[in-house]
C-alpha cells in the first residue's frame, strides 16, 4: 500500500507543476498578465462596468447612512440618489450650459481672430489657411447648428473612403458614449444593491492565516483611496464654482470664465494640474486687453493669478484638510513627482489612479517591506 509522503519531502522532479514554488508564481503572474489583456481588449464592455463598481464603492457609506438612520431599504436609497443626481445634472447643464456654449463659441472667435493676427504679423500662409477654415465653420455654426452637422456629415459621407471611416469613428464613439450612459446608472443599481454581498464574497477567498492581517492592510488601502475620491470629486465641485466666481466679471473680468473656472474645477481633482487652466486665464486676459507692458501687464497677470492664489489657499488650507483629510500620507514633492510618471505611463488613466496607487504602494511597503527590511538588518 502507498504511502503519502508530505510535499516538502518530495524532490522537486516527482511534484506537479503547480506544486513547484517558482513555476506556480510564473503561472499566477501569466494569469495575471493575460486577464489584463482580456480586459484590455473587451475595454468596451468592462470599463462601463468597472465605473459603476467605482461610483457604487464611493456611494456605499451613503448608501449605508440611509439605511441605517432614515430606515430606507437599500433600493429604495439607490434609487433616491440616483434620481437626485440626475435631476442635479439636468438642472445644472440647464441653467448654465447656454452660457458655457456661448463663451465656447466666442473663444472659437477669440482663437480665429489671433490666428489672424500671427497670419498678419508673420505671413504665415498655413495660418491663414487654418483661420479662414475656423472662421468659416464658426460661422455656420453660429447661425445654424444643426445644418452645419447635417452638411458637413453629407460632405464626409460623399467624399472618400477615408471620409466614411472617419464619420462611421464619430458616430460609433457617439453611439458608445450613449449606451455607457444608459448602462452606468442600471449597472450602478446592481452593484450598489450587492455591494455588501460582494464585499462578503471577497473575504471568502482569503487565507485564513493570514485573513486579519490583510484585513488590516486593505483597511488603509481603503480608507486612502476612498478619502482621494471622494475628497477630490467633493473637491472640484467646490472649486469650479469658486474658480468660476473668482474669474467672472465681478471680480477679475477673465474672458470665457465659465469655460475656463469649470476646466480648472476639473482639472483641480488631479492636484496642482489646475495651473494649466491659470496659464490659460492669463493668457486669455492678456489677449482681451493686450500685452502692451507697463500697468497692462500687471493687470493682465495680477487679476486672475490673485483669484487663483485664493482658491488654491482655500484649497490647501481648508477644503483638502477638511474633506479630504490627510490620509494619503504624501508629501507634495511626492505628489508631483507620480503625477508626473502617471501621466507620462498612463496618460489619462495614469493621472487618474497614481495618487491612490501610490498611496496604496506605500501602506504595502510599510507593512509588508519595511518589517522584512528591519529583521534582516537585525539579523546581519
């Protein structure tokens, strides 16, 4: 009769595969390699999905709050919130996106008329050409929308092959961007709904040694991750309506401030990425009034750099402190420095997701890293 020998006593050549320690790692990391690909390639179709698990992640405390102090059951708190967002985003785009395509159309005007004054200047016949092409489509777009799209997709529809692909891209991305924003909301109700039954799935796979220790640790990971999120979305909300307020007429008279204060609120949700959108402040101011030197020069750069510094005070001092907290334990130096690797790596999911990644790197390192690095520094 066989005998069963324990594993570790087994030479490495009567093991199985998966039962020799270095093949088994190559074989988690191929695994690992080749469902990123799979995901990469079915993106269509995942990163609908992968938002709705985001926006159910960051909505679950709320979500929870509702069920535990109003008494609501859980789809009914889903459904509230999301009828509360939607009625918001109606509202707002209601109230303020006439102003918004109005200074989009007259910085397309501002944007003609400067190509004109390089053209001008320089004697630059591709500048003209541009110019006169801006012009002629900024025109027809003013005085008729929608004739200006019905035309200009008949000429491409007509043209070239080259001309279809380009008109079939716009129309499917179009298409795409419309069916994501059915499916976010339906998947949204789905996850948020289960959110806990998942989170419950996911400790089931863990190992039992180690269960309260990677409990622990994906703790932090949690709360760093969900205080950058939810901190920064609060954040930028908060400071477009700032930045907005600060540039607009009443105070520092920036040309396109609603164009230019919700870009920076946007921006602002990536830390110290906003200062593009301060760049372009001045320089929009500049070009309204001229960059003649003397007091004009100040004017143009005092103004909107003096709405932004106290924004950015506010910023810092107040609003991240006290939203946000400072649970991501980064220095600023740190701060600049991944942005700067994310968004040369990732491009826009880069800028994105390095500040918690980071984050979530330096809990692991001090929890898992470091105590190995101390023992061994012990040891010798």
């Amino acid at each position: 009769m066989a005998v069963n020998k324990p594993l570790e006593s087994l030479p490495w050549y009567q093991r199985h595969l998966w039962q020799i320690v270095p093949v088994r790692d190559v074989l988690w990391i191929s695994l690992g390699i080749f469902l990123l690909w799979f995901g990469y390639q079915l993106r269509a179709i995942f990163i609908p999905l992968l938002i709705a698990f985001a926006f159910a992640y960051l909505f679950d405390p709320l979500i929870r709050w509702g069920e535990r102090y109003c008494k609501m059951p859980r789809p009914a708190t889903i459904s509230l919130l999301l009828a509360l967002v939607i009625m918001s985003s109606v509202s707002l785009v209601a109230w303020l996106g006439p102003e918004f395509l109005k200074q989009f159309a007259e910085l397309l005007r501002g944007l003609v008329d400067y190509l004109q004054t390089l053209a001008i200047e320089y004697d630059i016949h591709l500048i003209k050409s541009l110019r006169a092409k801006l012009e002629n489509w900024v025109q027809h777009l003013e005085e008729n929308p929608v004739g200006f799209i019905v035309e200009n997709t008949e000429t491409l529809l007509i043209g070239t092959t080259q001309a279809v692909t380009v008109v079939s891209h716009i129309l499917g991305a179009a298409a795409y961007v419309g069916t994501m924003i059915l499916l976010i909301p339906f998947y949204f109700f789905i996850i948020a709904w289960r959110f806990g039954a998942i989170m419950g799935k996911l400790k089931e796979f863990m190992p039992a040694k180690e269960k309260d220790r990677i409990l622990i640790i994906a703790k932090e990971m949690d709360e760093a991750v969900a205080a950058f999120f939810r901190g920064r979305l609060v954040i930028a909300l908060v400071t477009a309506g700032l930045f907005s307020l600060g540039w607009s007429p009443l105070i520092a008279d920036v040309p396109y401030w609603l164009v230019l204060g919700v870009s920076a609120g946007i921006l602002n949700f990536i830390p110290y990425l906003s200062t593009l959108a301060w760049l372009a402040a001045i320089f929009s101011k500049g070009l309204a009034i001229g960059f003649s030197g003397g007091f004009d020069l100040w004017l143009v750069i005092i103004w909107p750099s003096l709405a932004y510094g106290i924004v950015q005070f506010l910023d810092g001092w107040l609003l991240t402190p006290w939203i946000q907290g400072r649970s991501l334990n980064l220095g600023a130096i740190t701060v600049v420095v991944v942005v700067l690797i994310g968004g040369t790596v990732g491009g826009l999911y880069g800028l994105l997701l390095c500040i918690p990644m980071a984050a979530c790197a330096k809990i692991l390192f001090t929890e898992l890293i470091l105590p190995r690095f101390y023992q061994w520094t012990e040891k010798h």
